[in-house]
C-alpha cells in the first residue's frame, strides 16, 4: 500500500467503471444481434472491456483502495438500446455514438501526462491503451461496413472471396512455372 493517495487513481478507477459498464453494452448487444459477424466483433471487444475492467480493479486494490462507482444517469438508457431490436447500425449510432460530426481526438493522449505513474501502472495504461485503439479500430470496421449496406457477414463473404480468388490465381502461377521448369 502506497503512503499518499496516488494522484492518477481518479484516472484507474474511471476506467474501471467505464469498461465494466462497457462490457455489459457489448453484451447485451452481442445477445440480440442477428448477425454473426457483429457478434463475432461485440463479444472480441466486450472480452476486453471485462479484462481491463477487472485488472484496473485490482491495480486499485494493490494501491491499497477500492472501485467507486459512479453515477451515470444515462448508462440504464444505453444499456436498455444495447439490448432492444434496433438495427445494429442505430445501435452504433445511438449506444456507442457513431456517425456524429465531432471530430475524434485521441482521448488517450493526455494519459501519461503524470509524471508520478509507478511502471507497473503505466505498463497496465500502456496495454490498455494499445488495445483500447485496436477494438476502436475494429469496431469502426464493422460500423462501415453496416454503412455500406453490407451487413458485417457479407464483408467477411467478401474477403474470403477475394481470398479464395487471390488463392486461385497463385495456383495457376505455380502451375505455369511448373510447366516452364519441366519444359525441355
């Protein structure tokens, strides 16, 4: 336990809440979803969103305190679209906020800012941080892709095509230069 109360504890403990809030969004989402794709995608991230909400839990509790939730009057709200039969694009929309003019900024920059953050704690913002981009990243992919019109499993029909496709060709190749070296 820490002698004085850590001054990026307010920092670990926001992201507690938030994650956990976040994984039961993604959760009572991925239930409902129709498509499989976006399931796939909703369960990737809501893994992640339970893992780093419970490892900032207990980076807490080694700084010798606890998780304190916060009061956030529109989390029931969310929570109760997350889990309705609005269409997934709506959902992105309306629970995560995507397709609003705001221009996005990395919310993370500012985090090390700190300079007294201990190396394990600045380890643990360090990977969450890496995968915090990352599930933004593939959550923004299957958003485009509902844009698109294409529901998330018809992308994923795509790739494998275009695969299959690319796979096809660098067997004719091989082929070709197998008759070319057999050739006398």
């Amino acid at each position: 336990m820490t002698t004085s109360k850590p001054s990026y504890l307010g920092l670990l403990n926001a992201i507690s809440v938030a994650e956990a809030r976040g994984h039961a969004l993604l959760c009572a989402w991925a239930a409902v979803t129709p498509s499989d794709a976006v399931r796939h995608t909703l369960e990737f991230v809501a893994a992640r969103e339970r893992e780093h909400a419970a490892a900032f839990a207990k980076r807490i509790t080694e700084l010798g305190y606890n998780v304190r939730e916060r009061d956030d009057a529109g989390f029931a709200k969310r929570l109760k679209k997350a889990g309705s039969k609005a269409s997934d694009r709506k959902k992105f929309e309306k629970v995560l906020g995507y397709g609003r003019d705001v221009p996005t900024q990395d919310v993370f920059g500012h985090f090390f800012d700190d300079e007294s953050i201990d190396a394990q704690t600045g380890a643990l913002l360090g990977r969450f941080i890496a995968e915090e981009r990352d599930s933004g990243r593939r959550l923004r992919a299957c958003y485009d892709s509902l844009c698109a019109g294409n529901d998330a499993e018809d992308a994923d029909e795509a790739l494998l095509k275009d695969l299959a496709d690319r796979l096809d060709r660098l067997t004719d190749t091989l082929d070709d230069l197998k008759h070319l070296r057999d050739a006398p």
